[in-house]
C-alpha cells in the first residue's frame, strides 16, 4: 500500500519562460472547461446519438497575493498585447504605415502563442494550452490585510491530464508529457 502525497508548493505555472510565483493561501487555481465533453441527441424511437466536443476555451483563474512580481508581468503582458491589437486610427493603408499593423498583427500573435503550463510536481496532472490571453484585468482591493489578485487567463487548443498524486501512475505520467509535447508541437507548426 502506498500512500500519496500533495503539496501546493510543487505546484508551477509557467506562462512564456516565466514561472509565476507568489500565490494567496487557500484555492489559488481554478481551470474550468467552458463546454461540455458531449452533447447528445434523442431521437422519438429512443436512440441516443453523442456528439464529442474535442475542441473547448477554458477559464483559468489564479489568485496572486498583492505583493506578488508576476502581478505585474501579467500585467505588462496584457498591455503589450493590447497595445498590439490596437489599430492606429490615424494611419490609412496608404500613407505608408500599413506594415506597423502587420507588425503589431505579429507581435500579438506570437504573445498569445506563449506555452501556458500547469503542472502538479507532486503528482502527473498537467495542464497545458497554446492559444492563450488575458482575459480581464484583475480587481484591485486594499485593505488592512492581504488581499489577493485574480487573474482570468482564456486558453484556446489546451489540453488538461487529470491525475493523482501515486508515484507509480506511470500511464497518467506519460499522458501529461504527451500533452506537452503535442502543444509544443502546435506551437512551433504555429510559428512556421
């Protein structure tokens, strides 16, 4: 008999290369399917026909502590890609500037293509996605205490292994690295 072991301090999010840091205590993770795996269909005789829904948009929400850095890294990566989207509404396609927006097209691009991982290191869950933005811009609250952020972060083309924490699990192991390694994958054809 084995027994297994948790600790959310073996748990990492990597957004980009930068590994984000500084949780509140309590939930400070939340991914959640947006659609449902299957919908189905009844016709009058009875039958049941499925319909898989392989493609979904998730919603991960992080909670960071006030005082933590990656607050404003998520930030200045929101901006960017804001700022990237944004279309100048004084240039025309002919006075010559009509290449900035392919540029910032680009640049927006390659910023939601950034690797967004999850993983459980005391475990083999992973979650992984390749088409990824920052959804809202987190309330901000004082108080005499400390207050959390919570980031809202939409993932396009994600895969999601959910595991347990036994060290001999080796089929929910390799599932989580094949799910990296197939949004690696995607990311680099996306590139190209």
């Amino acid at each position: 008999m084995t027994v297994a072991t948790y600790s959310p301090s073996d748990v990492s999010v990597v957004y980009g290369l930068k590994h984000l840091t500084g949780f509140m205590e309590g939930s400070f993770i939340n991914i959640k399917r947006e659609t449902a795996l299957f919908s189905h269909q009844r016709s009058m005789d009875g039958k049941v026909a499925l319909s898989m829904q392989r493609f979904s948009t998730y919603t991960v929400t992080l909670t960071l502590a006030q005082t933590s850095d990656s607050n404003q890294f998520l930030h200045s990566l929101q901006k960017l890609m804001m700022k990237s989207l944004t279309k100048l509404d004084s240039t025309s396609p002919f006075s010559g500037l009509s290449s900035l927006s392919g540029i910032k097209t680009t640049v927006s691009n390659v910023i939601s293509k950034l690797p967004f991982i999850i993983r459980d290191g005391s475990g083999n869950s992973v979650f992984f996605a390749r088409d990824v933005w920052l959804d809202t811009e987190p309330d901000v609250v004082y108080s005499a205490g400390m207050e959390g952020r919570q980031w809202t972060i939409k993932c396009l083309n994600a895969t999601n292994s959910i595991a347990g924490n036994n060290d001999d699990d080796l089929l929910a192991e390799l599932a989580g690295i094949g799910a990296i390694a197939e949004g690696v994958t995607g990311i680099i054809g996306g590139l190209l």
